[in-house]
C-alpha cells in the first residue's frame, strides 16, 4: 500500500500593509490542519503587485503571525521572486498546444466588452486568434491565453462546499503571461502551490470561483490538484462583509486591544468551524480535533461580547509568569511605559487576586493598578467620596493597630472586622475608604488581598497618606 503524501498547507497574503483578520482566520486553519497531522505549513508573500508590496507591508505580515504564534515552516516565499519559473510554465504550455499567443491590444478588449456591456450581451471576451496558425501571427507583443475547453463542465469537488459546477462557455481563455511577460494571480499561484508541494488548498470562499480556472491550468499541465476548501467569510454582527465600519479588521489591533494571542486562536477556530458543542479550548485541543468536516458552509459572525468571554477564559487559565509576560508584550505593542523589575515583581505576587476577573490585559492592568502605582495613591473620584472625616478617624486608627499585627489573612481579617463593630458599622461601610487608600479606587480586589500582596509597609504608608487631611 503506498504511503499517504505529507501534508503541506500555506497562507498565501498579499502584503497590504495589514494582517486582516479573516487571513489570520485562515492561516489558523491551515495551520491546525497541518500541525494536527505531522505536516508542513508554509508561508509564502504573493508580492507581485510592486506598487503596493514594500517591505513594510511585508513586515506587517509576518509581525501579526508571529504575535498570533502561527509558526510556519522554512523559508518564506516571495512571488515575485519566482517570476521566471511562472513564465517557464506558461511558455512550456504555448509549446504543448494548451495554450495560445493572443495579439488583441487591451483597447480592443476593453471596446469590446463596454459594446456588450450597453447592447447587454455578455462581456466574455474569446480571442479571434485562438486557431490562428503559428504562420499567420504578426511581429507584435503577445498575451499568452489557456487554452480552456469550450464545452462541458469544470467540477470541482470541494471539501468544504461539496460538489460545484461551472459550465465551460462561462469561463474565457484567460491571461496567464501580459504581453509585458509578468505573470497573472491565476498561473503564478498554480505554479508556485504546485512546486511547494501544497496538498490542501484552505482558503476563503471569495476564491472558489477562481479555484475552476485554476484547476484547468492544473489539468493541462496533468499535475495533481490539491485538495480544495473554501471556507466561508467573516462577517459583521449585522450579517454583512467585515468592514472598516464593523471596528478592528486587522490582527494587530486586536493585540492592541490586549486580547492574548491564545485567546485570539481560540475565538478565531470557532468562526465557521465547530467540534461539538466545545466553545473553550486550548492550543493542543484544538490542533487534535481540527478537521475540515468541521467546517460549515455560512459565514460567521464576529461578536466582540463572545472573544472578551473567550480571553477572560484564557487569562484566567495562564500561569501568572506568562501573564506578567503577556503584559509586557502588550505595553510595547501598544507603546506604554514599560514595568519597572519591582512593578513585574508586584504584578506576579497580585496575579492570584486578578486574573480570575479580568476579561483583557488592559482590564487585568486597570485592576492591577493597586500593585503597580508607585507614590502617594491619588483617589478617583468615586473613591474620594468615600474618605469622609469619620472614615479617615477610623483609618487612623486602624493604622495604629495594625502596626504590630502579624500579617496574615487571619489576623487582617480580625482586626478589620473587629474596628468595623466597635463603630456599628458593616464591613462594606469601611471597606470604602480602605479601597480608596489602597487602591484610590472604589473597585477593587478585596482589600485583604491588597494588603497582603502590598505588604505591612506599603499599606501601612498608604493608610496613613489616605487618613491625613487634606489641604
């Protein structure tokens, strides 16, 4: 019995100066796919467009797979810089008859199809000099045209969409090599998917169409096809094409909205595929499971409320030194100050006491900021309100008492218990102005966990600035 191929998937962007994130969406596919089957998945730049293909752009790319941790393998691949072997293909097509020298200039083409397009005929274009013999051709520049069937049908058999047809005298003779001997999107991605050994072609279903013209240069070069999957686009909550208009499109936004890229993996492998009813999972699930049966046929819709629920799932699970680091990274994309070495120090000890709430990194560092202010602690306004005379009196005090305490969960919780009694008061009434001195905030973690992760001196110092009246 011969061995099955390797798989070999790829993510093919064109380098825009953005990675939207329906490509992410896709790279995860592919990815998955592969990883999950002892595969190759390759990266390749289809950077043939050179007014719009800079290094920058480039860079944008390969910076949002990264940050994802989309690992790909080898090399990266330039198209542009396979332009000789796209070419080598079409002229070796030229020489096995299934293909043709087309000399209609582009004016003609262009006459032609704005005369259909006022008479309502159909723009097809079919080239007169298809049949022309070789003998009879002009020393003139010169397209080079497949030679497609005019009749019947091209199936293509998707794994995604299933069975779909197009008819033949639909699809014209396209262009694969310009008169200026550039190759077009259509043979350049053949070739270079073929030479790469690519096995599954997952991509969006805006490319199915093209998936028939590209199967007819894979069937007159008599090369294997790859396994097509179209899979479906991401739309907006409103049902409609993802847009500008829906909010962030491109992945680093996303990561400067501090979603972890764990997180960001979780959400986007549930957008069109599904593994039972499993909503929540990690990297080495997801990779185990993944498969193209799970992939519907609709479009799925971005929902914010659901990735914020997918990332507090995910923060709440990490270990509190891939946290601290996680925060660090955000601060840098999103060019913060970074954390002193005593601020990462505090973060660590808080992680306990944060993460569990938290729904992105900027919500973990807002409820973090008890840990990580440096100084006096300035209060907010709601938190202001709860530093009275009385409260300060009692803030006082307490100071006094906890000079000597030992500090631990018990004795903090005594002491604190025990001064809000002696003033008839519920422990809610003082943990107010306990917050506001800790924290300058009226949401906080719960004041023992504050004092214990601040420390004796710390809190202590904060009690006292918090109980001093103020000028």
């Amino acid at each position: 019995m011969a061995e099955s191929p390797e798989i070999v998937t790829r993510i093919a962007p064109s380098p825009t100066g953005i990675m939207h994130i329906g490509t992410a969406r896709t790279a995860l596919f592919n990815w998955l796919f592969a990883r999950g089957r002892g595969g190759k998945f390759l990266l390749r730049i289809e950077d043939t467009d050179r007014a719009r293909s800079t290094p920058e752009a480039t860079e944008a790319i390969l910076d949002g797979m990264r940050w994802l941790g989309l690992d790909w393998d080898g090399e990266v691949v330039s198209q542009f810089a396979r332009l000789e072997r796209h070419a080598e293909v079409a002229h070796r097509m030229l020489a096995e008859g299934t293909a043709y020298k087309c000399f209609s200039p582009q004016e003609e083409i262009e006459a032609f199809r704005e005369a259909a397009r006022a008479e309502g005929r159909s723009t097809l274009f079919l080239s007169p000099w298809r049949d022309v013999p070789e003998a009879e051709h002009p020393d003139a520049p010169f397209a080079i045209r497949l030679k497609a069937p005019r009749v019947g049908e091209t199936v293509i058999e998707d794994a995604v969409q299933g069975t779909v047809t197009f008819r033949n005298d639909q699809l014209d003779d396209m262009v694969m090599l310009r008169s200026d001997g550039t190759p077009t999107y259509m043979l350049a991605v053949v070739v270079d998917d073929h030479d790469m050994g690519v096995t599954h072609a997952i991509r969006g279903d805006d490319h199915l169409n093209n998936a028939a013209r590209q199967a007819q240069i894979y069937r007159a070069m008599g090369w294997a096809e790859p396994v097509w999957a179209h899979i479906p686009l991401i739309h907006g909550p409103d049902g409609k094409k993802l847009s500008k208009r829906h909010g962030a499109t491109g992945v680093m936004e996303y990561a400067r909205m501090g979603f972890p890229p764990a997180a960001m993996r979780n959400y986007l492998a549930r957008l069109g595929w599904s593994h039972g009813d499993d909503e929540l999972f990690d990297d080495a699930q997801a990779i185990a499971w993944f498969d193209l049966g799970g992939i519907g046929r609709a479009p799925a819709r971005l929902d914010m409320k659901k990735l914020e629920n997918v990332s507090g799932w995910h923060i709440a699970r990490m270990a509190d030194a891939e946290l601290v680091s996680a925060i660090e990274s955000f601060l840098a994309i999103s060019e913060r100050p970074p954390l002193s070495q005593a601020q990462k120090d505090r973060l660590a000890a808080a992680m306990y006491c944060l993460k569990d709430r938290a729904k992105t990194l900027p919500d973990l560092l807002e409820k973090a900021q008890f840990a990580l202010a440096e100084g006096p602690i300035v209060p907010d306004e709601g938190a202001a309100a709860a530093l009275d005379d009385v409260s300060r009196g009692i803030l006082t005090e307490l100071t006094a008492q906890l000079q000597n305490a030992s500090w631990t969960r018990d004795t903090l919780e005594a002491v604190l218990t025990a001064a809000a009694d002696s003033h008839g008061l519920k422990f809610g009434k003082l943990a107010a102005p306990l917050r506001a001195a800790l924290a300058g905030r009226s949401v906080s973690p719960s004041v023992y966990d504050m004092m214990l992760v601040l420390g004796r001196e710390t809190s202590l110092a904060r009690l006292t600035d918090a109980a001093s009246p103020r000028g």
